[in-house]
C-alpha cells in the first residue's frame, strides 16, 4: 500500500512538471485527476479502511502527507502561472477615486467663508432633549409656534415627549452657551428631521448652518453687515441682501433674508426672444430679482436668559440657512431627493 502512494506521488508529478504554465486546462484536467474529490488520490485513500489498526498508522501519515505535497504542488505553480502571464509593459490600473458629495462640497464653503469672519464650529446631537429643542428656545410646551414643525418624538420613559430627532441646529446654541461665555461667533451645521410629505423640495431629514453671535452693542446692522459679506463671499462681490420681517420664536425682531439672483443679477425684466416672443424671464427668482436664503434675526431676551446671558449688557444676532437649497441654486438640481438617492451616477456628475 505504501508503495501504491509513492508511485501516486511519482506518477502525478512527472505529469505535472510537463504542463505549460499558461495551459490552464491541463493543470486543472491535472488537478481533478489526482486531488480532486473524485481523484486517484482521493480512491485510494478509501482502500486503507481496509487495513488493520498497526498499518493504518503507519501508512496513514506517509498518505496525507503525500495528498498535501501534491495539493500545495499545484497552488504554487498556479501563482507562479498567474504572475508569468502579467505584462509589466502594460500601463498601470489607475484607481478610481471619489470625491465629496455636493451637499458636503457646498457644506464646506459655506463653513470656510464663516471660518474666514472668525467664527467658531460647534456640533451637537441630532437627538435632542425637548427643553433644548424647544423650550429652552422660547418655545414651551402648549406654545402655538410649536405648530410649525412636524416633530419625531422618541419614546424615553414617561414622557414621550421629552426626547426628540432635533428640528433645527438652534438647540446646539444653548448647548455652546453652557461652556462660553460672550463674546461668542460660532456656527453649527448638521442634519435636522422634520415629519414631512417628501417632494422636490421638502424631505425629512435635510441640512442646516446655523450661526450666533453675541456681545455687547451688537444690533441689526451688524447681523445685516455679516450676512451681506456671507453672501458676497458665496455669490461674488456683487450679491446684495434684503430683509423681509417674518416670525421666528426665539428672535425678535426676525427676518427673511433674500440675496439677488446668481443667475439673471437681480432683473425683473423678461428676456425677449427672436420673432417679438418673451419668455417667462429667469426660472430661478421668477423674475422677482430675489432668492430666499435663510432666516435670521435679533436673540429673543428670553433664549439669551435660559443661555445665563444678561440681556441688559448683551444682545446677539442668530441665522440659519438650508444646505440643501444652497446645494440645489449652486448646480442647478431640480428635486431635493437626488441628493439622498444614493445615485453614484448623479454624485459623479459635480
């Protein structure tokens, strides 16, 4: 028996030493012959069942080690094989490399031209506790402005209410107040969730920016001089702003604020086309001359208390801007859901 394994062993490898490296098909034919699960091999390595207890010991390991010796014949050839069929005259695979998502490139100028005027980036939870997401900010529990967000409440304890997928960045300003004290200029981007019907131009989860600034004598004029150098910074020398009055719980007074139009520089007057017919003007301000861009505002003396923020030395401005839409007027995306699509075609493309 002992010898039927040397000639076996003999056998297959004066086989093997005559296969090209680059005939594939011999060496494999080669390989289910002799160590497959069929193989000789294999067949007789059944025949030492029938051996007794003092010849299976013997024989035994001088078998495997023979199968082993033979199997291990075969991978280094074949990787011997594979690398002889490597043209090193061939150029080199480049590999491909990606690069930021539009809504993180747009993200990371809006932070490098805030990070410019001297302001500080904060982060904060995006699952936040009720008192700084809302009455913290002037926003107690049966207050009606509480209407104006769709909230994903999370069930902690008792109260289902007391935990919360955070509605907006505001609630990190209280956060940042409980470690620094004036003067202050920070900015806090991040995710936010809101419980809406998805379309081109709402989701549920989006981005923010939100931006803070306290100290003494600080008044609107400032909070109109620092989102004008914002903007011009973003758009070019030539953006201006405008303030409309709007609503916003924790500032007073609050603000709409519009930048004029990257794309037609703020005219209100249709193009006229060949043969006397008009358009319908510029697609993105609608031919008002104004984009809205954020929402802005004076620090309610309340949220400036609930910061330990005597609102008698100090006062502050506060904003917050949608990522998303700045993303949406930078390369002109017509639906919101293709920046969260997952589409590497569409990434590819900024």
């Amino acid at each position: 028996m002992k010898d039927a394994f040397l000639s076996l062993q003999k056998e297959a490898t004066d086989t093997f030493k005559n296969i090209k490296e680059t005939d594939n098909r011999a060496r494999e034919a080669w390989r289910s012959l002799y160590v497959g699960r069929k193989g000789k091999v294999a067949l007789l390595m059944k025949q030492l069942a029938g051996l007794s207890v003092e010849e299976k010991k013997e024989i035994g390991p001088i078998a495997n080690a023979i199968k082993q010796e033979l199997m291990q014949l075969f991978k280094t050839h074949d990787a011997r094989g594979a690398n002889a069929r490597i043209d090193m005259s061939l150029p080199g695979r480049i590999p491909e490399r990606g690069h930021e998502h539009p809504l993180y490139q747009v993200m990371d100028q809006v932070i490098s031209v805030f990070l410019g005027m001297g302001f500080d980036v904060v982060e904060g939870p995006e699952i936040e506790l009720g008192y700084y997401n809302f009455s913290a900010l002037n926003i107690p529990k049966d207050h009606p402005a509480r209407d104006m967000w769709d909230t994903f409440y999370v069930r902690h304890g008792k109260e289902e209410e007391s935990v919360v997928l955070r509605t907006h960045t505001s609630p990190v300003q209280i956060r940042a107040m409980e470690h620094r004290t004036p003067p202050v200029r920070l900015i806090v981007p991040g995710r936010v969730f809101r419980h809406e019907a998805t379309d081109a131009t709402h989701g549920s989860n989006f981005f923010q920016l939100e931006g803070l600034v306290i100290d003494k004598g600080i008044r609107v004029t400032d909070l109109m001089g620092c989102l004008s150098a914002a903007m011009k910074g973003l758009y070019g020398k030539d953006t201006t702003i405008r303030l409309r009055p709007s609503y916003f719980p924790f500032v007073e007074p609050g603000f709409e604020v519009d930048i004029s139009c990257m794309m037609c520089g703020g005219s209100t007057q249709p193009p006229y086309q060949g043969g006397g017919r008009r358009d319908g003007g510029c697609s993105v301000c609608k031919r008002t001359g104004w984009v809205e861009m954020l929402g802005a505002g004076m620090v309610h003396p309340v949220v400036l208390k609930n910061m330990k923020v005597d609102s008698r030395k100090y006062s502050g401005f506060a904003f917050g801007m949608g990522i998303d839409r700045m993303m949406m007027l930078a390369y002109g995306i017509p639906d919101i859901r293709l920046g969260y699509s997952g589409d590497v075609e569409f990434v590819r493309q900024f």
